[in-house]
C-alpha cells in the first residue's frame, strides 16, 4: 500500500521495500470512479501514462539496484480531481547482491488466460512482485529417469520403455530429450537415441537417481518406477534439498505401490504422481506430457527472505480461477 491521499490507490508492483531491477511493471489499482488517466513518476520523473484499466505500464530499471521512488497520480472527473500515492524501492546497501528470480510452474484452470492480476505470490508469507506470467513453457530439458532394478521385471520396464517411445513425439522440436537408467547404480543421462539394451537386474537407488539429476536449465523430471528404494545412500531430505530448486519439476508415475519420497518431491517442485499398472502407462506418460505442454510459469524475483528454504503460496486474487498446483517452495543459499 503506498502513501494515501482522497481515493484508495494500491500498488500492485513494485511494493514498498521490494527491489527494482531489469524490465518489470508498473501497475496500481485504484477505487477512484471516472479515471481520466494514471500518470507514473519514478524518482520524480514522468515515465509513462495508463488510460485504461488495468493501469499498468512496463519500465526498465537498468541493471543496478539503486533505490527508487515511485509515484501514481489519478486523475479523475474529467481531470477536476487528482489522487496520488507512491512507493520506495531499497537499494542494495553497496554490498553485492544476488537478484533471485524465482520461476513457479503451476496448473491453473481459468476462463480466460492467466494475468499477474489474477493471482498473488507469497515467499514465507511475505508478498512477491510478479514479474512475468508465461502461458508458453518454452523449450525445456526432459529427463526420463527409468527404474530397472529387477522388481521392474514381468513387463514393467518393456512398458516403460514403449510409452517413452510413442509419447516422445509430444516433446517440441526445441526440447531436448534425456534418459537416465538406474538401479543399485545411477547412469549418466543419454539421449533418447543413445539407450542401451536394458533388463531388469539388481536392487533400487531411487533417492540417488534423483538427486543426480543437475537442473541449472527448466527441466521436467518424469520418473518411472515401482516405488520402492532399497540402496540409496543419499537420505530423503538430502535429496529434496538437491531438487528443490527453481528450474526442477518432478513429475512420477509409480507402478504399483507408493513412494511417499516422490509424493513429496512432486509436491515440492510443482509436479504430480500418477499410479499405473503396465497396461496403463502410456496413458499416463501421455496425459502427464500434455499437461506438461499446458502449464503456466510465474516469474517473480524474490525478497525479504534469508537462505534455506522458502515457503511458496499462489493463491488467485478473482473467482472462477483454481489453482491445481504449484511448486511450494525451493532452498535457497
């Protein structure tokens, strides 16, 4: 909330104490009637006017993260009445400062395409400025990570290995494509082209096949298996630490049993498990494929948070918008 004055104006980005960097909006909202138009300052300087809601207009910041103050003048009826209020962005404190832009993935059902007015996005309660809100996934790394330890035998792994093969089609052509193989070992990821004559043998490493998996791009992982893990040295919350991160999504379909490990990696990222049997495989890789195809990311940059791990919440702003899912968190150094 800025600095009232007359009609109530809220700004919606930047907030008060947040920090301005690179290209991001600049948006309020306001409970004057018969606005004429929305002129906006920053430090002092008019920088662009909004005639029509929503009263947004987009302004680059540059590259240092200097304080700002903001300002929105309304004017309304017919220009005989003016309200303003405004906002100071903090600067970095002449320390070097690590800039968090925090990609959410989530699936949302609504009536009309998603805007940053639609929803809000909490960091451990504390509210976030939404940066962007991408209803195209872009290009994007797929890691198929396949259990083939020997409980995956009777047809299992044979399944597996078929869906991956006839739902790969639904990848973009700018996607690239992986598959990691484990079992009490993890292999290195391969392309798709490059898979061995896998069989079933050996016992599960599930934990360290995925904390093996390095995301520093968006990445989808899906993995496949029976739920079941027997060798893994790395511990659970180890390994949700490692995946936990902003360009991770962890998706699974087990095969006949449960894994309370990738209910709460799924859960973490943004992801969903599936159960399936061997006969129903396909359907799920293809149905998971297709929502992945669909989903939407939001952009924001983090503040107000020390490290560790930090709460995520998306909660929608106007009714008729559900929030299916969305990643709940990441660790942050």
């Amino acid at each position: 909330m800025g600095i009232i004055l007359g009609a109530i104006i809220t700004f919606v980005a930047p907030q008060q104490g947040s920090q301005a960097i690179g290209v991001q909006p600049i948006e309020i909202t306001t409970g004057a009637s018969a606005v004429n138009r929305v002129d906006f300052y920053v430090d002092g300087v008019l920088i662009g006017v909004a005639r029509t809601p929503p009263y947004r207009i987009v302004h680059d910041f540059g590259d240092s993260l200097a304080a700002h103050s903001i300002a929105a003048k309304v004017w309304s009826d017919n220009y005989r009445h003016v309200d303003q209020a405004s906002v100071d962005t903090i600067a970095a404190g002449g320390e070097a400062l690590n800039v968090d832009l925090v990609e959410v993935p989530l699936r949302v059902r609504t009536p009309h395409p998603l805007t940053a007015n639609d929803i809000a996005v909490k960091e451990n309660g504390i509210d976030q400025t939404i940066r962007d809100i991408r209803a195209d996934r872009g290009a994007a790394r797929f890691v198929f990570v396949v259990d083939r330890s020997l409980s995956m035998g009777e047809g299992k792994l044979d399944a597996a290995l078929r869906a991956i093969d006839a739902e790969a089609r639904l990848l973009r052509r700018d996607d690239r494509a992986e598959i990691i193989f484990f079992n009490h070992n993890v292999s290195a990821p391969r392309p798709l082209s490059q898979r061995e004559n896998v069989r079933p043998s050996g016992g599960t490493s599930l934990r360290d096949a995925v904390s093996s998996l390095d995301a520093h791009e968006r990445t989808y992982a899906i993995v496949i298996t029976d739920g079941g893990d027997r060798n893994s040295i790395t511990s659970e919350d180890d390994a949700l630490k490692k995946i936990s991160g902003t360009k991770l999504t962890l998706d699974a379909i087990v095969l006949g049993g449960d894994s309370r490990f990738l209910d709460r990696a799924a859960g973490n990222t943004g992801g969903e498990v599936a159960r399936a049997g061997a006969s129903t495989l396909q359907r799920e890789l293809h149905r998971m494929l297709v929502d992945i195809n669909s989903r939407y990311t939001v952009v924001y940059q983090s503040h107000g948070n020390p490290g560790g791990w930090r709460t995520i919440s998306v909660e929608p702003r106007r009714r008729g918008i559900e929030i299916v899912s969305a990643r709940k968190g990441y660790f942050a150094s």
